[in-house]
C-alpha cells in the first residue's frame, strides 16, 4: 500500500486527536441525572449511608445530582404517592408499608434494604412497668405507621385484642412520653432510644423481633417504571448509595462529622453513638450490604396476612429484587 505523504498524514492525526478531545469532553459535561430521595424522617444519623454518599462523591461519580428530603410531616402513604406519580424517583420507608401499597395496588418495589434486622421497640420509662408486650393493655401507644402495622401484627401472633391498647399517631419527639401523656412510643431503639437515655431518661424496651416480628427497615424504594424505563439509573443510585453506607461503617468518626453538616442540632457525641450502635442491625455479616432474604419476605407477608392488614394472594417475588445489589 502506498504510504500517505507526512504532510497529510500529520493532518488526520492531529483531526483524530482533536475528535477524540472533543468527544471526551462532552462525555466529561454530560448532565447528571437529577434525582430526588424521600427520607422517612428528619435529618437524623439513621441516613448516615446516604449523607456519606453525597458528601463524598459517590453519587456524582455515578453521574447522579441527588436531593435528600428529610420527612417533617405526613405518613408513608404520601411518600409513596409522590413516588408514584414521580414526584420523588426513590424513597425509604419500611417492608411493612411497602406490602401495604403494593396490597393498594401502588407499582412500588424494594431495591435494597438498610436495617436487615427490625430495630423496631415500644419503648417506655423504666417506672412504667412496661416490660412485656401483656403490660400494654389498657395502655397508650404512640406510633408511626409502621409501628402501627407491627403492633397489630404482634397482637394477633400473641392472640392479644388489639382494643386493649390506644395507639395514637405519631408525632415528633418524645415530649409526649417523657411528659407522661402516652405510655409507651414505638421508636427505633438505636435511634430515638439512645437519645433518651443520653437525655438521662432510664428506659424498658420490648423488642419485636424478640416476639417474632420480622421486618426489614429503611427499605429503598422505587417505582416499577423507573426500572423499566432506566435501569441503568437505578443501578448506579444503588451502588453509590450502599458505597455510602459501606464507607459510613468503615469511617465512622468522618461519617459523623458529615451528619453534623446535615443535622448540626444533634450533639456530635449523641451523632456517634447512634452510628455505632445501628452498624449490627445493618450489617450483621451473614449477607451482602443491602440485600434482601427470601424468606423474612414470606415471614412478613404472612405477619400481615395472619392480622388482616393485607389480603391474599400476595406473591412477594414481585415486591422485591436484588438484581441492583447483586451487581455491587
């Protein structure tokens, strides 16, 4: 073949180099992808995983923008309205009231789980006398949404009459417990417990899944057409965020310096205690970060089937996927 004179030959080359800059440079300014998160609660070290997923980049290396939107106000059932209707494109909330919209019919699915074990409690002052689920009739409880699902399905395991127990809604903080109004809060126990009692507050806990009440909590939640339409999108918003989660548990002092940036209110000794005490229940070693047991699946569709709070048949393969975890 007759070679190419170096006058021209020096040409294409400096075209091809120039292309290939070009090129790379509108891949390096592609926008990201914009991506709104509704947390189920205030700014709090629960998020610990996602706060450490914003702050150092895991998200942006994804080539994903995200907003984390603390819960004031308002139920799950809004939360996951917004969700549907793609006002939020993820959300958290727990296995219990992801069974209850999709028994709606909400085209809602789990994607990942945080809390592998419940960290659900009725926790109450230790002067109460509160200390087995028997002790709560004709009592007070103040509850979330899930508390409220939890405690109708432990009723029913224990063949307790639900009516005994007053269950009011949730309101935020614990004024109503420590001031005496209610007598018992469903809370997470390394959460809302620890904070009362380093407020100085001596406390009794019932634990749920001492009595059988399996959950996964702060489920990460997606609608079924944002895995149809870009399940690219999903997989990468999966992998920075359990990046974020694996990074929070392996850099605990640097992770709680950043939930300081977050939630400045809460005394960074209080901050660092909560991440430590949390790490068990979300990683507790048996499983990969995240991922999602078949079976507590089935034992938690037939708690709430058994009390009534969702209807037959439930086909609980179509309320989850690891596809997105398993790909880390």
């Amino acid at each position: 073949m007759e070679r190419l004179p170096n006058k021209l030959a020096l040409v294409l080359t400096v075209a091809f180099l120039l292309g290939v800059l070009v090129l790379s440079g509108c891949a390096s300014s592609a926008e990201p992808d914009t991506v709104k998160v509704q947390l189920n609660g205030r700014h709090h070290p629960q998020f610990v995983g996602f706060y450490t997923a914003a702050d150092k980049g895991f998200y942006s290396e994804n080539g994903i923008e995200v907003t984390l939107l603390p819960q004031e106000e308002g139920t799950s059932a809004g939360t996951i309205r917004d969700l549907s209707e793609g006002k939020t494109d993820f959300a958290v909330i727990s296995a219990d009231e992801l069974l209850l919209a999709r028994d709606r019919g909400e085209p809602v699915i789990a994607i990942a789980a945080i809390f592998q074990r419940n960290p659900v409690v009725y926790g109450s002052l230790e002067d109460s006398g509160i200390k087995r689920p028997q002790d709560l009739s004709e009592k007070t409880v103040m509850a979330t949404e899930q508390g409220r699902i939890q405690h109708e399905a432990l009723m029913k395991k224990l063949e307790m009459d639900p009516a005994l127990t007053e269950i009011l809604p949730y309101e935020p903080g614990v004024q109503h417990l420590v001031e005496g109004t209610v007598d018992a809060q469903m809370m997470y126990r390394v959460g809302t417990g620890i904070e009362l009692e380093v407020a100085g507050y001596a406390m009794n806990y019932i634990w749920l899944e001492d009595y059988g009440i399996l959950s996964f909590g702060d489920v990460i939640v997606t609608r079924e057409e944002l895995i149809q339409e870009d399940s690219s999108l999903v997989a990468r918003f999966v992998e920075a965020s359990l990046g974020g989660w694996r990074d929070s548990i392996e850099h605990q002092e640097e992770a709680a310096a950043i939930v300081n940036r977050y939630a400045p209110e809460i005394e960074p000794g209080l901050v660092s205690r909560i991440i430590e005490a949390q790490i068990p229940l979300i990683h507790e070693g048996s499983r990969p970060l995240g991922y999602m047991e078949n079976g507590i699946w089935a034992e938690i569709v037939n708690q709430l089937r058994d009390a009534g709070i969702v209807k037959p048949p439930v086909d609980v393969r179509d309320a989850y996927t690891n596809d997105f975890v398993g790909r880390l």
